[in-house]
C-alpha cells in the first residue's frame, strides 16, 4: 500500500490564511496542515503565501499590463499550484478583508484561480466561521473554483477540549485527524481534476 501512495503524483497546494494575527488560530490549521502534508500525506506538498504584504487593490498600480512585484510574485505562486487551502476565519459574518483584497489581485485578468480545486477550513466561535466559507465558495463561482463539498470543517474553537496552545497551534489530536481528512479529500479531488483534463486532451 506504501508503494502505491509513492506513485501518485505530487500535488502542490498553497495556503491562504484571512488573519493576519500572528497566533492566528486559522493560520495554526495551516501550520499543521503543512505537517500533515509533510509526514503524513504522500504526493501531496504545501507552501504558505503571506498576503499581509499585498497592497490594497487598485487597478493604478497595474503598469503596462504589470502588476507591483510582490502581487507579481503572488500571483505566480498561485497560478503554479495544483490547488488551494483556504484557512478564513469570519469577520462580521463574512471574509476578512486581507483574503478579499488577495482574491481580487489574483483574479485581475488573467484569472489566475481557474480550473482549480479548492478547500475551506475555519476556525473561530459561534458557528465556526461557516459563513465566511459560504461566501468565499459564492466567490468562488466567479473564479471557476471547485471546493469538495465534503467533508467540511468549521471548528468551534473556543468549546472544550482546548484546541490551541497561547501560540495558536493545534493540539486537539481529534482535529487534527478532521483536518486530514480534508486534505486527503482535496487530494482526490485535484488528481479527479487532472486525470479528467489529461482524459479530455
């Protein structure tokens, strides 16, 4: 079974997190969803993109056909995965705006979103940040995104067992497990993707 995972493609995935805070419990999931990928999931590798240096959108800053280097450089990253983790936390019942504002520059012309699979974890109290997923997957239409639909992850983060250490990482081992789950379904979803793209070509 070892050797069979081996085989499967590697998959490059970047990760998306709408807090900027530095013990961000949203930016914790990605920490360890990176270490999943690392030691637990074969094929499957994840970079983190920073968006707190992204300026704020306005179409002035995009110079004969070029955007600013750092969006430039954003934009790259995106456009060179395979597929997208996005980690949101809910500000008043929607997206943050440092996840809008990155979303805008990487769908400015060419879309740079298209075509790729797609997966939403939060973290927050209420519902978990569950809105904010529903609004990111209506974004996501736009953007020719395909989110799994399944399983979901909306983490109550403030209900008992604790969940994050004063650092914002993850320490519930139950989960951690949910949250590979989600990876190991994005995985199968992107190579789904691929293998029909290569089947169409």
């Amino acid at each position: 079974m070892a050797a069979v995972e081996a085989l499967k493609p590697a998959i490059k995935v970047v990760a998306l997190c709408g807090s900027l805070r530095k013990a961000s419990f949203n930016r914790g999931l990605v920490r360890s969803a990176m270490k999943l990928c690392k030691d637990s999931i074969p094929g499957m590798e994840m970079e983190y993109i920073d968006i707190a240096p992204l300026p704020m959108l306005n179409t002035d800053l995009e110079v004969n056909g070029k955007f600013p280097p750092v969006v430039e450089s954003f934009r790259q990253k995106i456009q060179e995965a395979d597929s997208i983790l996005f980690a949101s936390p809910e500000y008043n019942y929607s997206v943050t705006a440092p996840l809008k504002n990155a979303i805008d520059w990487a769908s400015r012309p060419p879309n740079v979103f298209a075509d790729k699979a797609a997966a939403l974890v939060s973290a927050g109290g209420g519902a978990g940040g569950g809105r904010s997923q529903y609004h990111i997957r209506q974004i996501g239409v736009f953007l020719d995104l395909h989110f799994i639909n399944k399983p979901e992850f909306l983490l109550r983060a403030f209900e008992p067992p604790l969940k994050f250490d004063g650092d914002g990482n993850l320490i519930d081992p139950e989960t951690e497990e949910k949250l590979k789950n989600v990876l190991l379904a994005l995985q199968a979803f992107t190579l789904r993707l691929q293998h029909k793209r290569l089947a169409s070509g």
